[in-house]
C-alpha cells in the first residue's frame, strides 16, 4: 500500500521545491555573470563550496517561503456548504458626525508678560 501525504502539506511541499530550484537558478545567474565579483569571491573563499551552499541555501529559504506565501494567497477555494466562508462584524463602519461651529476666539485682555 502506497503512503501519501496529505494535501495541503504535498500542496507546501512542492511549493517549497520550487522556491528552492528558483535560488538555484538565481545562485548560478549570481555566480556565472559575476555580479558584484561575487563569483570570484565565492571561488577563492575559503573552504570553497560552503559559502555557495550556504548561499544557495538561504536565498532557498527566502524565496521558498514566498513562494509558499503567494501560492496560499491565491488559492480560491469556496466553502463546501455552499456558504460564503463566515460572516464578520463590519469594523469600519461610518461614523456620523455632528457639525460644531467653530468657537470664538478668547479675548484676552491682561498684559503679555
């Protein structure tokens, strides 16, 4: 019997996957067009694949995690009731003013000190 993960954590998984092959791609454009000379400063560093991968690594965590976010943000999913997915208090509701006329000013008759 073949194992399978549920849905939403198989949905985040491949979004995860492909935020990780998008640092790859960017780490490799980083490196082969030499920006900045980060190429150059990555091949002579010290202990050579380690500042790539972490490189690599973290511009994987970053754009996986946006990735993952945006994905989640456009899915349209509509309740299975039928319904509209909750009711809220409307928490901006207008407000009524009243109009104040504007006061007098104060005449003030004692000296400037």
């Amino acid at each position: 019997m073949k194992m399978q993960l549920p849905q939403l954590v198989r949905f985040l998984t491949i979004h995860a996957i492909i935020g990780f092959a998008f640092a790859g791609v960017f780490t490799f454009g980083l490196i082969e067009l030499n920006a900045g000379n980060i190429g150059t400063l990555l091949a002579n560093a010290e202990g050579y694949p380690l500042p790539t991968i972490i490189l690599w690594f973290m511009l994987g965590l970053t754009s996986s995690s946006c990735q993952m976010g945006a994905a989640i943000m456009l899915l349209d999913e509509t309740p299975k009731d039928g319904g509209t997915g909750g009711t809220y208090p409307s928490v901006f509701a207008p407000l009524r003013l009243a109009r104040v006329p504007p006061s007098r000013p104060r005449q003030d008759s004692s000296p400037g000190i």
